[in-house]
C-alpha cells in the first residue's frame, strides 16, 4: 500500500500526473462535469476525497468545496476556492473520489469515509480494471471511455438512501 511519505515524494514535483498538459485528462474533467449534472446541477457542500492539487477539485459546481488528500504538499496546491481539510467536516450532499479505490492504496478506508461524509450523491471515476467495487447506492448514471491510450475510464453517480 501506498504510503503519505511516498505521496509527499511524488508530489515534490507540482502536477505528477500532468493532469494540467494531458488532453485525455482534459476530457475526463468534461466527462467528470456532465456526470454531475445528472444530480443537482448544483451542489450545497462537496468534498473531494484523495482531491490531489484539485485538478478535479476546483471545478466542481458546488458553493462550498473541501479537498482531502493523503498528501498535505498537494493539499497546500489546492486552488483558492476549496479548503483543504485533513477529515470531513460534517455532511456534504456530494462526495466525490476519482482514482483512489485502487488497490494500492487504503480502499477500504476511503470507502469508509466517502460513506461517513455523503448525504446525497456520490461520483466514482477511476480506471475501470482497477477500482475496487464497493457499494456506494443507486446508480444515476455511468458512462466509459479510452483514456490514455490503454485504459478505460469508468465515471458513475450514485445517489445514496437518505
């Protein structure tokens, strides 16, 4: 598993996963977006779970933004407009986490804050033959597509039980 040192390692060079420079990351944040809008077109409190820099982050259509992340020199790149939090703070009607339930990484845990923190919708986005599959509630809507080159991007929103 994944340690925070080895996060703080790889994050020492700003954007790693040059999400800001890859044109198939630039369609997955578009992808991430119309998703979104198949809940509320806006939200109340979003919380974005393993947010990295907030490449994601930023752009989701709430008034209230808070970014978690492992890495707290990722969390000190967070845009302006999300708060960098080390745990939820309270409830949010949108929880998002994209590329963490990985198995190289604490999945189990994730999941457990991901369904502490959500009261309302839920997004999932990660490369398909990787994510660990979790009951996360009703599913609104999915879709799949290429991304770099070898992969398939998987997208899903749930709405949870209330």
């Amino acid at each position: 598993m994944q340690s925070q040192q080895e996060l703080e390692d790889w994050y020492k060079k700003e954007d790693p996963w040059e999400y800001k420079t890859n044109d198939d990351d630039k369609i997955r944040l578009k992808q991430i977006l119309f998703t979104l809008g198949w809940g509320p077109r806006v939200y109340s409190r979003a919380l974005d779970v393993g947010c990295g820099e907030g490449f994601v982050t930023s752009h989701i259509p709430a008034f209230e933004i808070h970014g978690l992340d492992l890495s707290l020199t990722a969390m000190s790149r967070l845009p302006g407009n999300v708060k960098a939090v080390t745990k939820p703070e309270g409830k949010y009607d949108l929880v998002i986490s994209t590329g963490t339930l990985y198995k190289q990484y604490d999945h189990e845990s994730i999941y457990k804050t991901i369904m502490e923190a959500a009261s309302g919708y839920i997004l999932i986005a990660g490369i398909e033959d990787w994510l660990v599959n979790y009951d996360f509630g009703k599913e609104i809507y999915h879709c799949a597509t290429k991304y770099r080159h070898e992969y398939t991007q998987k997208i899903t929103l749930y709405e949870i039980a209330r």
